[in-house]
C-alpha cells in the first residue's frame, strides 16, 4: 500500500511534497513537533494549520504552487489525515481548522 506521502507524489509532485514538509519544518516548535507514525501527515496538517497553502503570501514564500482548492481536496480525500496520531497546531485544531479533515478525531460525522 502506497503511503500517504507517495499519493502525494502521485498527484502534485515531489518536488511540491518536499516544499510542504520544509514550510512544516518552518513552523515546528515545542507546541507540536511530535511528528507521530506519519511524519508527512503531521506536514500536511501543519500547513493547514498555518494556512501555508491557502494564503497566497505564505504560498509565494513556501514556493508551494499546487492550488488551495487541489490540495484541501486530496486532503479530504486522500490524505488520510483523520487516522493522523502526533501533534497538530492546537490554536487551529481549537478554531475548527481541521474540522473537516480529522472529523473522527473530533468525535464528529463525516
């Protein structure tokens, strides 16, 4: 079974994979740095959190050119993230950020 990085990879690029992991990198502190069983999940949702792919300064300045509305898509579809075991940006987690993306975490219907 591929992962969920690969998936990415399949649909965007690695290059695109490695600019959401070093903007992830970008924002790691103490808060949430426990990256869990899967490092890359803990990425995706830290750019969520930090809106690294949906605000088009911080796109710019993470290099990141996959469009907001492809890359919340896979992110719901394909990106598994509700099965995510490490840390998240809590201030976005408590806002309802992930709402749509960690709906069992939440204890909420899909």
């Amino acid at each position: 079974m591929p992962s969920v990085r690969d998936g990415f990879i399949a649909r965007f690029s690695e290059e695109q994979a490695n600019k959401i992991e070093l903007a992830a990198v970008g924002h790691q502190n103490t808060n949430h740095d426990k990256r869990g069983d899967d490092p890359f999940k803990w990425a995706v949702l830290i750019c969520i959190g930090f809106e690294c792919v949906s605000c088009k300064e911080y796109r710019e300045y993470h290099g990141i050119t996959i469009s907001q509305e492809d890359f919340l898509g896979w992110c719901k579809t394909d990106g598994h993230l509700d099965t995510h075991n490490g840390d998240v940006d809590y201030m976005s987690l408590f806002c309802g950020v992930y709402r749509d993306y960690m709906p069992e975490m939440l204890n909420e219907p899909k």
